[in-house]
C-alpha cells in the first residue's frame, strides 16, 4: 500500500472525476470544448519547514497588495513618492476609474488569491504571477485528495499530511467576515464558462448559494436573490466573471452575464465583493516588477519570496538588456493570460526575433522579459512509466480576519516534455499537493 496503490488507481480515480464532471472548458476558433484535466496520482511533497516559509511569504506578499489596491484607489501615496511610476497603473488594463473612492467592506481588496511559484534546481522558490482576480483551481486538489481517500485509504492514514478540506471552512469564514447582512452567493457566468465545475463544487463546500445573473437583481441599492420562497437580501457576491461583465451599466454595456446597477449596491456599502472589482491593476505583469518594493513600501520588510529576475523595457537599460540577451529571455505581454503571449526567444527564427524586438520598442509598456527559470521536474505517470515533467504551484490565500495559506495548492504540470508552460488551457495536468505535517 502507498504511492504504488495510488498510481494503480489513476484510471479509477479519473473515472470517478469524469462522473462528477471535474472538466476544464475551453474556447478555441470560437467553439466551446470541454475535456477531462487530466490528474496524476504521484503527489507534489512540500515539507512542513518549506512551507512554513512558503506561509511567512505569501502572507506578506498578499498583505503588501492590498495595502497597494487600498492606496491605488484613494491617496496613491506610491505613485507620488515615485516608487511606482504613474503609467504603470494608470495604463494597466486592470485598472478601473469606475472603483476610485470605493472602499470595500473591511477594507479588503484581495480576499482569494491565487499565486503561482515555481521551485528552481536551486531550491528557491519563485513567485512567477499574482492572480488577484478571479484565480481558479482550488477545487481540484480538494477533489482528487477525497477521490484518492476513498481508493486508497491506508495510503493516508501511513503518513501525517496536512488536510486540505479546511478550504470551504476558510472561504465560507471570508465571505462572512465581510458580508453586508444577507446570504452569501458565488456568482457565475454559467454552465458554459471553462471553471463551471469549480464554481458548483465551492458553493457547495463553502455553503453558499451558486446563481446567474438573472437570479440577482438590485433595488434601492440592496442586491436579492430570487429564491423559490421569495427575495433574499445578498450581503456577500463571490464573483466568479470578469469585471468588463459584472454590471451593464458600468461597465460593458452589451454583458448578459452581469448584474445591472451591481456597482452601485456596492458603493453604498451594501454588499462585499470578493475580489472586489479593479484588482487587475495589481496583478497586471509590469506591476509584479514592483512586488518586492511594495513590501518594502507598505510593511517596511525585506521580501521573503523573490521574484523570477524581471526586465522592464519601460526603463532604458532593462529594454538594453531585454534587446541584447533576447535569446536567453522570455517575454510576456503584460495583458494576455493563462499561457497565452509567452514567447520564448530562443525558439524564434530570425526574422520573428527582430519583428517581436521591434513590437518591444514600439510598445515597452507591454511587455516585460524575464530569465528562464530552470525550475525542478517532478514524477508523471505517462502510461505505465514515470517521466520527469516542468511544475508549478498555485497557492491560495484567503485574506479575512487574518491572511490565511490553504496547506495545499494546485499543482500543474506540462505534458508536454519539451514544454515550460503547465496551464490547464494549454493542455496541462494536475497532482495533489501533500504538505506534510512533522
């Protein structure tokens, strides 16, 4: 019994994943595909003192960025002591004029954050991304960790892993904190959005009310639920679709899938947000270069987790550099997600290297570069054999009355052997991630 029990059951373990429709969607040539995420049985190990300093870390980054949301939309005192420059907010797709002035209940900005970290050959760990919006993938490890329980288990009861099934305790005790009197809803934009699955399966883990558009409705800037025994005040939206379609009426005028008149229930103070809307200025690419100085700015720390070593061609010598060491770069567009708009320098031709030079020079706000990471390979399955494939980890944060690191995380790999980037949407897998408890 063991790991080896385990991976004898992966295809059982899918199977069952399938019957509860644990599927990834996604959107290619204007169709919508759904698929399996493909699990793998051999579990991502973290040792109690690694993640101890993962915790110290996380918790201070994520702090540190709502220090940076909360100022951003009042006094911008970063942006006037020069730490920040004002064209990396202001021109960050992710910021919105609409929310200037609004302070969310508590003052919490970032309630569900998602960040992603790669361990280097050396043993560091890098934070590649902040993800501030609406990160997913918390509902994977939880139900593969239950799945792979039920198959195998004397498997868990031989080692002393942390239990992952606090996430719907801590995420119900999120909403609550900050619920403005009323029940608490994860909105979603429905059955065909690619993380469906997810959205089902926390409402029902956190104890809330999973609904669409048409089941809220605003008046005399209350939110209600219409429920089968008639209106229910909302105090508290987990939202699960992005801001342009949250309220027709502030934002995206020709949105379906949102609330009208959403925005003004929350300005009143009148219902909480999570994540509140305009937190994409925070995980915008070119202010993750800032990070570290935020920690510094706001907490007056020195940075626990370092950043992947970032250029911005924004500044003269980082668009030097960026120009003269192409080849050993990757560069990102600051405004593309989920694997998309990465490119590896190394792999262009010629003629695409000096086209991609020339779009850096033209538009340095958009992108930045970065230095590969050579971070570790983990064990996959693949077929009956074990094959070492590139990893990385989404950790979450739940920020209420204190900051809380979920002792687990999504880990996801590349099937791909020649292939860096490990998001689902590019074709990736996932494992459990077992953080041990002595």
């Amino acid at each position: 019994m063991g790991l080896a029990d385990l991976q004898k059951h992966v295809h059982v373990i899918n199977e069952q994943m399938a019957r509860y429709g644990v599927k990834f969607g996604i959107y290619k040539n204007g169709t919508y595909n759904e698929r399996l995420f493909p699990f793998d049985p051999i579990p991502r190990i973290i040792e109690m003192d690694e993640f101890g300093l993962l915790e110290r870390g996380l918790r201070q980054r994520v702090d540190a960025l709502n220090r940076f949301l909360a100022d951003i939309y009042a006094d911008k005192n970063i942006i006037r002591d020069g730490v920040v420059p004002e064209e990396f907010v202001y021109r960050s797709p992710g910021y919105l004029a609409q929310c200037e002035g609004i302070a969310p209940p508590k003052g919490i900005y970032s309630h569900i954050s998602g960040i992603d970290l790669v361990k280097g050959k050396n043993g560091i760990w890098y934070v590649l991304e902040d993800n501030l919006r609406i990160p997913s993938g918390a509902s994977y490890p939880l139900i593969a960790r239950q799945l792979c329980r039920q198959c195998c288990p004397q498997t868990f009861r031989e080692r002393s892993i942390r239990d992952n099934r606090s996430y719907g305790v801590a995420l119900k005790a999120v909403m609550d904190h900050v619920n403005c009197g009323g029940i608490n809803v994860i909105l979603t934009p429905g059955r065909y959005n690619s993380a469906y699955f997810e959205h089902s399966y926390l409402a029902e883990q956190s104890e809330s009310v999973l609904a669409e558009s048409m089941d809220l409705y605003v008046e005399n800037n209350c939110v209600f639920y219409r429920s089968n025994h008639g209106p229910v005040k909302v105090g508290a939206i987990y939202r699960r679709l992005s801001d342009d379609f949250m309220d027709p009426l502030c934002f995206r005028p020709d949105s379906v899938i949102g609330v009208p008149n959403l925005m003004a229930a929350y300005r009143a103070g009148n219902v909480a947000i999570l994540n509140t809307p305009g937190n994409g200025v925070a995980d915008d690419k070119g202010i993750y270069y800032f990070v570290p100085k935020m920690v510094k700015y706001y907490l007056d720390e020195e940075p626990i987790l370092e950043n992947a070593p970032t250029y911005l061609p924004y500044f003269k010598d980082d668009m030097d550099y960026t120009l003269e060491h192409l080849d050993e770069l990757v560069i990102k567009d600051v405004a593309e997600a989920g694997g998309y708009g990465v490119v590896f320098g190394s792999a262009l031709p010629a003629e695409k290297k000096q086209a991609l030079k020339e779009k850096i020079k033209d538009e340095p706000r958009r992108f930045i570069s970065q230095q590969v990471i050579d971070f570790e390979d983990l064990p996959v399955m693949d077929g009956k054999q074990v094959v070492g494939r590139k990893a990385d980890l989404r950790a979450f944060v739940l920020s209420g009355d204190a900051t809380y690191v979920w002792p687990c995380g999504l880990t996801r790999f590349s099937r791909n052997p020649s292939s860096f980037i490990v998001n689902s949407s590019q074709g990736g897998g996932f494992k459990d991630t077992w953080v041990l408890s002595r």
